[in-house]
C-alpha cells in the first residue's frame, strides 16, 4: 500500500529513470554496431579493378585517330619508368586533389618462338613486390605491338602479335 507521502512518487520516478536508462543504453550499443555482409567483403576489391581497368583502357586510347597509343607505345618500347609514371599517375590520383598509396606490378605475357607462352616482368611500384598480405586484384589488357618490343627476352617472336599486360594492384 502507498503512504500518502512521497515514498510512491519516489518509486515511480526511480522504475521510469531506469526504464529509459536501458532504452538508451540499447539504442547507443545497436548503433554502435556494423553489421558486416559477407556479399559487402568484395565490394572495395570491385571497385579497385574497375579503377585499373579504366587506366589500362585510357593508357589504349590513341590522342588522334591512327596514331599508336601509350600503352602500346611503353610495350613496345619497354618503356618501364614511363608505364609506372603514366599508370601509377592515373591510378592515385584522387578528387581531393592528394595522392592514394595504391601500388602495382605489371607482366608482359607472349607467345614464344616455340609452342609455349612466355613472361617477362615490366614494372614494380616504388614500394616493391606483392607480399601476399594485402588483397590484391589483377587487370589484363591486350595490346598488338608491331615485333620484338626493345626490351624483351629472346624468346619474343620479332612478328606483329598480340600481348598481354597484366597488373597486379593492391593498397
């Protein structure tokens, strides 16, 4: 029975209080959470080999209707330091005007003088090779050089072929 001093206020008040302590403490530790999907794990690794194939495909793209592009250029050429510049420039480069720290290894793969397929490595990122640590994500274009790029091994055919340039991205 309640007295008719305060003591049934007192109880009221106190029952309400926790009432809304738990509900608060509720609502703070189910926003707090994430909850992470499975089908969300692939979703940056996506997204990273959209983003170099779009520079594999812009480094294709000639300046001018019949001129030879840049990519086909630096195969040919082995041009290694111009393909990390140009590749690595395009790949980091970000709205906010900074740089990402993405990095990249690139292989040029043929068809050797005899019936097998040949690789020789192209270019590594200033940071060095892939350890196997991070995810890494791999883009392949193919590109038709006109003979023996400049820097190949002997086993190049010196005939107009096609080749393929893979790379290899991670952060």
């Amino acid at each position: 029975m309640v007295r008719g001093d305060e003591d049934g206020q007192l109880y009221t008040i106190e029952g309400l209080s926790a009432a809304l302590i738990i509900l608060l403490t509720a609502y703070l530790v189910l926003g707090a959470t994430n909850i992470y999907t499975p089908g969300d794990e692939h979703i940056t690794d996506m997204q990273l080999e959209q983003l170099g194939s779009d520079v594999l495909a812009m480094m294709d793209t000639p300046d001018r209707q019949g001129a030879t592009s840049d990519l086909v250029t630096m195969v040919y050429a082995t041009n290694k330091t111009g393909f990390e510049t140009v590749f690595t420039g395009y790949l980091n480069e970000t709205t906010a005007g900074t740089t990402d720290n993405l990095n990249m290894n690139a292989t040029v793969w043929y068809r050797n003088s005899g019936s097998g397929v040949g690789a020789y490595h192209l270019v590594s990122s200033s940071s060095g090779f892939y350890t196997g640590r991070d995810p890494a994500v791999r883009v392949t274009r193919w590109v038709r050089v006109p003979g023996k790029p400049s820097g190949a091994p002997s086993g190049v055919n010196s005939r107009e072929q096609a080749m393929l340039v893979e790379v290899l991205l991670w952060r």
